[in-house]
C-alpha cells in the first residue's frame, strides 16, 4: 500500500515524522531513499521524537550507526552513505531484525538491500523545492496500521 504526502514546510515534515513515530509498535524496518540533502535525517528525528523518545538525533554519517531509547521501543539509525560495501555494519543491521522491540532506520540503504527483510517499509522523499517535499510512504499489507496514523 502506498500513500503520497505533501509537504509545504519543516513543520509539516516534522508532523509526519512524528505520526510515523507513533504509530510505531517495534519490529519495523524502515528504509528512507532520496537525495542528499533530501532531508532523511529531519524525517528521523521526527520519528524519534513521535516515539516519546527525548534524545538528540544526530546523522550517523561518520559512526555509521546510533541507538536511542523511547519507553517502549529501541530506534537503531543506520547511514551507509560513506560505505562502499557494508561489511560487519550489514551484519549488526541483520541482528536486529528479529527483535520486536526495536526499530531500524536505515539511509542510504542500496549496499544493504540484499538483506533488508521483505517488509520493510519505504519512505521516498522527492525535494520539490527549499522546503517542500513529496514523501512517497510504500508499507507492506501487515504494516497498514503506520497508515492509518496519517489520515
């Protein structure tokens, strides 16, 4: 299933992301494609944030990876931007997959693609222009539920 979301500004981005954030129940695997400077990271912190989770999100860029703690659920933030092969990386990303109390997001997910489970949720973000973005959000029949948040 796919719905397609119109954003006019930052605000708005962050609105969705924390709808996102919400919805979440753990277990889900979200990739996030577009663009450098597409605005992935805005997206997570937003869905961070809508998960109750206090923390400062930063980008892995450089530590290809990070955790942050909610209530219920534990968010663990991939960015394969700088990798050419994912290596032990791809290996720690597999591991979590099989916890039900933790998210993955993962940007810049084409070197890990082999490998992401068959649900896993895609959010495609199209720059339109400075701050307008067109999220296309795909989910997997059994992740509906991420959907129904956003009505």
């Amino acid at each position: 299933m796919k719905r397609e979301i119109f954003s006019t500004s930052l605000k708005h981005t962050a609105q969705l992301g924390r709808a996102i954030g919400r919805s979440l129940k753990g277990g889900e695997v979200i990739q996030l494609v577009s663009d450098i400077g597409g605005g992935k990271t805005t997206l997570t912190k937003s869905i961070v944030a809508g998960t109750g989770c206090k923390a400062v999100v930063a980008s892995p860029t450089f530590t290809v990876s990070k955790e942050y703690q909610a209530a219920h659920l534990k968010i663990r933030h991939f960015d394969f931007y700088r990798l050419q092969d994912a290596g032990v990386v791809g290996i720690e990303l597999q591991e979590g997959f099989s916890d039900p109390s933790t998210v993955t997001i993962v940007e810049w997910s084409d070197i890990v693609k082999d490998v992401l489970p068959t649900d896993t949720i895609t959010i495609t973000i199209q720059h339109t222009k400075e701050h307008e973005r067109l999220f296309t959000i795909d989910v997997p029949t059994d992740k509906r539920y991420i959907l129904r948040e956003l009505a």
